[in-house]
C-alpha cells in the first residue's frame, strides 16, 4: 500500500499544488479556464492521437470489454437513478445525479495516472472506458434532460451527434485510429511534435483539476458522499465482478478497467449540469468530495489491481 501510496502522490500533489495556486488567488480563474482549455484541446488531444495512431484497431474494439465496462456501469447509473427518483428529485436531477455516479475523470487523470504508472499499454484498456463514457453516457444524459423537458427532437439528436464529434477527445482518439488503420508511419516532426505537446498533458491536467477545485463550493453534503461512495466504491466493485467473474477478462486489461472505474467524479459534468441549469452545486460537490476521498480509496485500488 504504501508503495503506491508514495507513486500516486506525486500525482495528487499536482492537484494540490493547482488547488493552492487557485485558493491564494496567485492562479487567477481566468487563467485556470485558459489552461484547461489548452490541456482539453491540444495537449490531451495530441496525447490521445499518439497513443490510437500506434494502437491496432482491435486493441480498442475489444467487445467483451466494452461490454463488460457498460454492463457493470448501466446497473450503478439505474441504482443512482432509482435512488435519486425515490428521495423526489425530477429526471433531470437523477440524470446528474447518476452521472456523477458513473463517469469518473478519465481523460485528465486517468489516462495520464495509469499510463505513468503502468506504462504505454494502459492506454487501450483507458481508451476505451473512455469512449464509452463519452459517447454512451455523454449522450444518454442530455438525452434525458432534454426529453424530461419534452424536446427530445430530431434538432437534438443532431445537437448531440455535433458535439460528440466536435468534442477534442473523440476527436482525437477518431483521427488516431483512423491513421492506425490506414497504416501510416507518423514523420518524425511530427510525431515528436505530438510527443512534446503531448507530455504537457500530465502536468498541465493535474493542475487545471486542482485549481477548478478551488472554485467550488460544498451542497448538500450527504448527497455529494452517497454519489462518491457510488463513484469510488460501488462503480470499481462491480466492474471488477463483471471483469473478473462474468466475462473472464485478460487480467491486465481487467485491472486497468477497475483502476479507471476508481477515478473521482468528472469534472465535465459540473458544465453539463450548469448548461443545463440542473444542480450544478450538487454536481461541483460531488466533484470536490470525490477527488479528495479517492486519494484514499484510489491508492488501494491501484495497490489492489497492482
């Protein structure tokens, strides 16, 4: 445990240092949005195409494990829904609700968490939990507060496919793929391009999470530790059960699926929810909460799968 306690610290001191940064006023919020976007758009992205342009397509099209992956995540979703309907909330609520309860920070700590500690072949497995999140859940939640609203119409549909596609990550991992599968060598400029954009992405990642943090607020606590015990505890549980007992997964691929499933709360969903005007303090909470319990929780679950 305390091994990789002291390998997942420097990660978490990164967001500390983001947090202190934000909290003291040294890192304007301004500055915070500026770097996250740098970090969503160009040095995620470039980290993300490097990783799928040298992957093979079979790498990322592992049905069992997609399926495996959403199996275990639709029934947390549904527990978070039920839960959140039974105490009176409307289905827009619920859908935040059980978003936070599913979708975990991937793309800005997982991928370069996992990849740091486990080397470059932990980025299939990472790939593709997080298509599904992004492509399954991302939709599933719009589609459910636009229709509670009673406008699920074609107009959305296309909303929700141009942002999908628009969404740098997809993006990426898209064009990756589709340069894997045309077989083309990546030239040397720019392939260290890429590399050199890409390795900003850690840092840079870790340190936009910490300083968004530092702007939340706490409300309604006791929701905000039911959705992280949901997130932190439940989602990995069972996705270890599906991975480990159901579909019979390459143990290195099914400790990778448990390890992205142990990620604290997104923090896309706080600008879902504040699009929408559908509890984004609730979401922000969770956020907070999440990400500070899973300094915890995520190193045993990293000592675990290790």
């Amino acid at each position: 445990m305390l091994p990789i306690f002291l390998k997942t610290l420097p990660f978490f001191l990164l967001i500390g240092l983001g947090f202190a940064s934000a909290a003291t006023k040294f890192f304007s919020r301004e500055a915070a949005v500026a770097l996250t976007k740098f970090v969503f758009w160009f040095a995620l992205s470039a980290m993300l195409f490097n990783f799928t342009a040298t992957l093979e397509f079979s790498d990322i099209a592992n049905v069992p494990f997609l399926l495996c992956y959403l199996s275990a995540s639709i029934i947390v979703y549904v527990i978070a829904t039920a839960v959140s309907l039974m105490r009176g909330n409307t289905a827009s609520v619920a859908a935040i609700e059980a978003q936070c309860a599913v979708i975990g920070n991937v793309g800005f700590l997982g991928i370069p968490m996992l990849v740091g500690l486990f080397g470059e072949r932990a980025a299939a497995p990472v790939l593709m939990v997080l298509s599904v999140d992004l492509l399954i859940f991302g939709s599933l939640v719009v589609a459910v507060i636009t229709g509670s609203r009673g406008k699920l119409e074609p107009a959305i549909v296309l909303t929700i496919g141009k942002g999908l596609l628009t969404n740098p990550m997809v993006m990426s991992i898209t064009a990756g793929l589709l340069w894997s599968l045309a077989d083309l060598p990546v030239p040397l400029p720019m392939g260290e391009f890429m590399s050199i954009l890409g390795a900003a992405a850690t840092p840079a990642a870790l340190f936009a999470i910490g300083a968004s943090l530092a702007g939340k607020s706490a409300e309604r606590p006791s929701v905000a530790l039911w959705l992280s015990s949901l997130k932190l505890a439940l989602h990995p549980l069972l996705v270890a059960i599906f991975a480990l007992y159901i579909y019979d997964l390459d143990p290195f691929l099914a400790s990778m699926m448990i390890a992205a499933a142990a990620m604290p709360v997104a923090g896309n969903i706080y600008i879902i929810a504040q699009h929408y005007e559908v509890a984004p303090q609730r979401a922000s909470t969770a956020i907070l909460f999440s990400t500070v319990i899973s300094v915890i929780t995520l190193t045993a679950v990293l000592g675990w799968v290790g």
